[in-house]
C-alpha cells in the first residue's frame, strides 16, 4: 500500500501536476493583485471616483452587487489577455529556433545523359564521360 503509494506520488507526471498547480496559485495571486491593487483604483479614477466592490442596489432583501461582477468581468478579460500575450511570446520564442540549414546537394546531374550521379564524380558510371 505504501510503496503503491510512493510510486503514485513519486510518478513525473502527478509532480508536474503539482508544480502547475503551485505557480498557477502563485501568478492567480500576481494577476489578482495586479487587477485590485493597480488597475481597478485606476479605472475607477478614470471613470470619476467610481469603485466597483461596492456599486450594488437593494430589491426588496437582496442586495444586488452588480459590481462585483462587473468586477470580475474585468479581471476575466484581463487574465484572458495576459494569458494571450504569454501564449504568443511562448510561440514566438519557439519560432525564434534557427531551422535546420537545407542539406548540401550530394548528387548532380550528368551533362552528357542526364542521370543524377555523385558531385564529386568526374566521370560519369552511367555513360562513362568525362565530366
Ligand atoms: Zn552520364
């Protein structure tokens, strides 16, 4: 059971797991701070003051808070955004990699018979010319 156990845990993949899941926790938080603390005091000024968390309105008990949700509207494009520009400089970081160089040429082609032969060949094995 144990060593059952051990193997699971122990599997690369159930590591890879865990490693995602912790910077995956770690940037969320990155991202969160970066939306609360730096963007949403900002597009509240530029809309006059207004601060989202507490834009709500009461019917009857419920308390509607319709900002909140806005709120996260904005984060999610925001998030989906910043997940786009890594997922693109990812790209083009790959693409950046230099593409193996065409092989040189090993064959030509004979002038006398037109039969592809070796380039370094200086008489044809086809038709026995002098090239
Ligand atoms: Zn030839």
């Amino acid at each position: 059971m144990l060593k059952e156990f051990k193997d699971f845990a122990m599997r690369g993949n159930v590591m890879d797991l865990a490693v995602a899941v912790i910077i995956g926790g770690a940037f969320g938080k990155i991202i969160a701070s970066l939306v609360n603390d730096v963007l949403m005091p900002l597009i509240g000024l530029a809309l006059g003051g207004l601060n989202f968390s507490e834009l709500a309105f009461t019917y009857k008990e419920a308390v509607v808070k319709y900002g909140v949700f806005i709120q996260s509207i904005i984060d999610f494009v925001i998030i989906a955004f910043v997940i786009f520009m890594l997922v693109r400089t990812m790209n083009n970081m790959q693409k950046k990699e230099p593409a193996p160089a065409p092989a040189a040429p090993t064959t030509k082609e004979c002038p006398h018979c037109f039969s592809t032969i070796s380039i370094k060949a200086t008489r044809c094995p086809n038709c026995t010319s002098q090239l």
